[in-house]
C-alpha cells in the first residue's frame, strides 16, 4: 500500500486544472431538502483569481486548504480582504456572505506552486471571518484528528463544472495514509481544494480532512487529503492567542465613522454584512 501511496504521489495533478472525471457517485445539492445539513460548507471567493470550498468549524472559523491563500501563478499571498466565504451557496444565492478579517496556515507551510508534487501535510489553513455567522440554519462542524485506512467517508464540494451548487459523495474509501496524507477513492476537481472532507460515525458528519490535490493511483482518479492530527491543534491554539477582537489595536484607536464619511486615510466604509437567510421554497 504504501509503495502505491508513493505512485499516486509522484503523478499528482493539481486542483487548479480541470480534470473530467465520472459523476455518477455525485449528488447535486439544488435544493433546500438536498442541502439540509450541509449549510456551513460554502464557496471561497478568491478576490477575482476563481475559488476554493471551505467549511465551517466554529462561527467565525473556516477550515480550508493553505494553497487556496495563494494566487497559483505569481505565487503571492492573497490579501484576506479579497476572500469571501459564501455558506451554504446554491443557485448563486448564500445564506450568510462574510469577508475575511485574518487567514493563517501551519508555520511549516511553504506554497510551492499547483503542479506536480504540490501536495503537502501542512496544507490546511484556518480562517478567521470578519464576523461571526450566528443562524439557526448553520451549525458549524465537530471535527475529527484521526482517521484510519478502509474507514469510509463523504465529501461535500464545489467544482468548475458544478460552480454554483455543492455536491456531496457521501461514500469513498481510505485507501492509505502517509506522512500525514491521505489517499481516498473521493471524486474531486477544480474547485474542490479545501472540501471538508466527513466521517460519519452515529449519523453525524465530522470533518476528519481537507483536500489537498488529485491524483492517480493505478489508473484510478484518487483525492489527497491532509490529516488533521498534527496541523490542526497548532493552527487552532495560534488562532486563539489573537490579542483581542480587534487583531491587536486598542479600543482607542478605533473610531466609529458614520455613514458616508471617510477616515483621515481616505479609506472608504461600507454597510455590515448581514446574514441572508434564503427561502427559496425548496428551488
């Protein structure tokens, strides 16, 4: 098994491509019934350079992929204030849209492009959202630090070619692990970077990875997840050591502007993002 982890590993090819691969395990979520507990998986927005998936893991906390953070040809790190989280979209409608205040990945990631051999297990990222989403119709995911190979899973993604509606493959395999990889039989593609990916032991789904990459194992389509066991608790204890809800101003240097008007740097403020509940009637 791990000789094949290590083929799959040297043919990888990145999320940033598309890829067509068979659909039939994929259920479109157009609907309200179809999306029922999945809400807190949205589209990350990436400031105009395409998206990523994301999920969430606490109100203001989205659980994504570190390359997603990074613009795939000139390399450079994405301005966070480029990034919206769009929970629950469907149809090209969400139920909450937030922007995001702060994005950290694991002090060992380094961004080494999309190609071939892009994956890596410190590809996840924690990102902070510029406010809390608080709605009844969005509950935030548990997550799991372990998982063992045969244990099955589900995925719940967007893609290039399924842009506006998730997608869920509630059954795949784990087919390896290695050095804080996983090899899974999931069904990915562009897009698909940073989909949560969920066990669901007693009937409740729990992340227990993040897609990373695609790749090919003996001819058959795979997906590369990261392990969240070593990544994840050091990225949520950096996350909660933040100085306070300002990110490290005091209160007074905070002033309130009213509507319209403009600060001494001629920064421009903006209406507060308000949660969207959407009744589409089960359109």
């Amino acid at each position: 098994m791990q000789h094949a982890i290590a083929v799959a590993l040297l043919v990888l090819v990145a999320l940033s491509l598309p890829v067509r691969a068979d659909r039939h395990d994929l259920t479109l979520m157009v609907t309200g019934d179809d999306a029922r507990g999945w809400e807190a998986v949205g589209r990350l927005d990436l400031g105009g350079r395409g998206f990523c998936t994301g999920a969430l893991i606490a109100t203001d906390l989205v659980l994504t992929a570190a390359h997603c953070l990074y613009d795939r040809d000139s390399g450079e790190r994405i301005d966070p204030a480029e990034i919206e989280f769009k929970a629950g979209m469907r149809g090209g409608r969400a139920l909450a849209y937030r922007g995001v205040r702060r994005a950290m990945t694991p002090e060992g990631y380094a961004f080494v492009g999309t190609g071939s051999g892009a994956a890596s297990a410190e590809d996840v990222a924690l990102l902070e959202l510029s406010q809390p989403i608080r709605s009844a119709r969005i509950t935030p995911f548990e997550t799991v630090e372990t998982v063992v190979a045969g244990a099955q899973v589900g995925v719940v993604s967007y893609a290039h070619d399924r842009a506006e509606a998730p997608s869920l493959q509630q059954t795949c395999d784990v087919l390896g692990e290695e050095k804080g990889l996983l090899v899974m039989g999931c069904d990915v593609d562009y897009g698909s970077s940073g989909s949560p990916v969920f066990s669901f032991k007693d009937g409740v789904a729990r992340i227990v990875s993040v897609i990373s990459a695609k790749a090919e194992m003996e001819g058959r389509s795979v997906a590369i997840g990261v392990a969240l066991e070593h990544p994840l608790p050091g990225l949520r204890t950096r996350m909660a050591d933040r100085p306070g809800a300002f990110g490290g101003l005091s209160t007074g240097q905070v002033r309130v502007v009213g509507a319209g008007q403009r600060t001494e740097t001629g920064a421009r403020f903006v209406r507060p993002e308000i949660d969207a509940d959407i009744d589409t009637g089960g359109s």
